[in-house]
C-alpha cells in the first residue's frame, strides 16, 4: 500500500486528526505513528516480509508461492499484495497488511514457504 500524492497534501486537518494521514485507496484514515488503520472490525498493519535460501527461484515459483498464500490469506485476515525476488541472491521480499506479524508468518508457514524475516513498516510515502 502506498499513499498517493504529495505528502503536504494527504496530511489530514490537524486539529481533528493530528496524527493520521489519508490516501486514494478506499479513504483509509492511517496513522502516522503507527501506521495501523481499522478495516472490517480489525485494526490492519502493512509489514515486508523477507525469505532467504531461494536461490535460483523463478518466476513460475514465484507465482505459485504467492498463489499458495493467496488461497488461504483469509483464514487469518491478511491481505498479501506483492512479491518480489532476486533469484541470483535468493531473497524474497512480500508486502502485506495484516492484524499481526504472526498472522502474516502462519499463512507463510501454513502455505509451505516460511519466512525468515517480518518487518512492520510504520510510514510510507
């Protein structure tokens, strides 16, 4: 998820909301300190996840992982929107808003693909 625009013009009026910012997709109210917005009852957070030791990965395996976690993303209400990889160093790096870190790292384990790394990322531009 990224917010759209310049970052003047997305700050909300401060006197209402003096610590959110808002974006294009779906006028989500995110906050700026902790980068977390409600959807659907949950309060949502945007977190990379990085995989090693999948040198020599494809494209095809690439689709197929992401697909893997797309079929059961809802069981746990994570919204997993990219990956990408480099095959020749074997990282994998997905972007997903979810309610928790352990969500996001239950489908990856449930789907067959692990991941090593979960970073929360509180601000985007």
């Amino acid at each position: 998820m990224a917010l759209t625009g310049c970052l003047a013009r997305d700050l909300m009026d401060s006197e209402t909301h003096p610590d959110s910012l808002t974006h294009d997709w779906g006028g989500r109210t995110i906050s700026a300190s902790t980068g977390r917005y409600p959807i659907g009852g949950a309060i949502m957070a945007t977190f990379m996840d990085v995989h090693h030791h999948m040198k020599g990965i494809t494209a095809e395996d690439l689709r197929a992982a992401h697909k893997a976690d797309l079929d059961i993303q809802d069981d746990e209400k994570v919204d997993f929107k990219n990956a990408w990889a480099d095959p020749e160093s074997g990282l994998v790096y997905c972007l997903s808003e979810a309610p928790s870190a352990d969500a996001v790292l239950r489908i990856h384990e449930r789907a067959g693909h692990p991941a090593d790394e979960i970073h929360p990322v509180p601000l985007i531009v």
